[in-house]
C-alpha cells in the first residue's frame, strides 16, 4: 500500500526529482527491512535461547535463587541459599529438594507444592549466585590442588591445569574417583598413557563437580599400596572400586 501511494506521487515529477525521492525512500526503509530480517533469523533460531550450559545447570549447595511470584510478590525471596542437606525453606510450604535439579525442574517441583494452597500459581526462579564446580588434583603432578571444573573439563586437562606430570608419575595407574553419596566414592584406575598416544582414538574422559583425580608414585607398583596413598589424600572416605 504504501509502495503504491510513493509511486503514484511520483508520476509526472522529473527523473532528477523521482531518483531523488526513490533514493531517500530506499534509505529510509532499510532499517526497518534489515530489523524485520533480524527478526525473523532470531525467531527461526529460537533467539534469544539459554545455552545448553544454562539450560542443563543443577543446582548445588550455597547456590543462591531469586523465588518471585506473579500474582503474591509478599511472598518472593530474591536471596534464598541452598542449605548444605541440598534443600530449600520456602514460606508456608515445607522444605523441598533443590540440589540436583535444573532450574526449570525446580520451578514445576516448587509451583507443584505451592498449587496445594494457592490458585494456579505462577512462580520465576532464577539462579543469582553459584558456588564454582571443582575437581581436585593430587599425587604426582607439579601443582596439587583445587581447579575449577569449567577450566578442566576432562581428565587430561585437569592434569595439564595441575602441572603436568611429575617425572615420577604413574600415568598408567591414574586414579579417578568420584563421589556416590556424602562420604563415598567411586574409584576407577585409568591407563593415561593410552589418551596420550597421537591417533590412539580413546574417548575423552569428562570430570565431573567433587571428582578426585589422584596420580600415584610409578615406585607403587602394587594396587594396595596406590590405594593405601590414594587414602591419605581422601581421608574420612570410604572407597567402592
């Protein structure tokens, strides 16, 4: 419509005039057409969408939420902390389990308990603050200590964020245990030198929030005697194997 209205002022006005008002009016619309476009590859895309990090995130202790509610704000809390048992204090409903779940799980769980007194209640969570996922690294490597998982990914990068290797490392005894409960974990010996070798085709081995990475003394060459050192540097823990 407004193409046709341009063309029928236009008639009768003198070429320089008409390519004047044809260049200003191209001008003008080319916003407007690159913003629809944009538009429309957002929309395609699924613009703006979380990452899948965002989307597959659970939840941890001392994670702190903002709870808001649509239709009763006397009842949001912008700062509610995950207490170390992993749960929630909500107002006039009882604790609920928190740790473990994505935030979208969450949300269903809290407006799931909330519905038993309230009508159809709309309920955003969000994740404010989060405690850093690590994974610890000890034994024989150049820097023991404490490495945040998202800079560590894998097995071998946690050991390349920990030094490397010392040259009494015992790369084909590596042991990797991860937490199955509290004060248990779950040990795997694992043969380094295999993902060393160029074009060896061996999978990546993905760490994961609390895994131990521990590289015994290549002078243990016995399994008791790993497992004996591999003790001092979890104590306190059971080991399942």
């Amino acid at each position: 419509m407004l193409f046709r209205s341009a063309v029928k002022k236009l008639q009768g006005r003198p070429l320089w005039q008409a390519s004047s008002l044809v260049c200003v009016g191209l001008f003008l619309l080319l916003p407007v057409l690159l913003l629809a476009q944009t538009q429309k590859n957002n929309s395609a895309s699924g613009l703006p969408s979380p990452t899948p990090a965002e989307q597959d995130y659970r939840i941890h202790k001392g994670d702190k939420l903002s709870v808001k509610f649509l239709y009763q704000p006397e009842l949001s809390d912008a700062a509610v902390v995950v207490r170390p048992d992993g749960k929630i204090s909500l107002s006039m409903i009882p604790e609920l389990k928190a740790e473990g779940l994505t935030v979208k799980e969450l949300k269903a769980v809290v407006e799931k308990a909330y519905a038993e007194i309230l009508l159809a209640p709309e309920i955003n969570i969000t994740l404010v603050e989060f405690v850093p996922q690590r994974v610890f690294v000890g034994g024989q490597v150049t820097k023991p200590g404490s490495y945040d998982l998202r800079a560590g990914q894998t097995l071998l990068q946690a050991v390349i964020l920990a030094g490397g290797f010392t040259p009494d490392a015992h790369r084909k005894m590596v042991l990797l245990a991860r937490p199955v409960n509290e004060r248990e974990l779950k040990v795997e010996a694992i043969d380094l030198t295999k993902l060393l070798k160029p074009g060896a085709g061996q999978p990546e081995i993905f760490l994961q929030d609390g895994d131990y990475v521990f590289v015994p003394n290549s002078k243990l060459s016995k399994m008791t005697s790993i497992i004996s050192a591999f003790r001092a540097f979890v104590p306190g823990y059971g080991l399942q194997f």
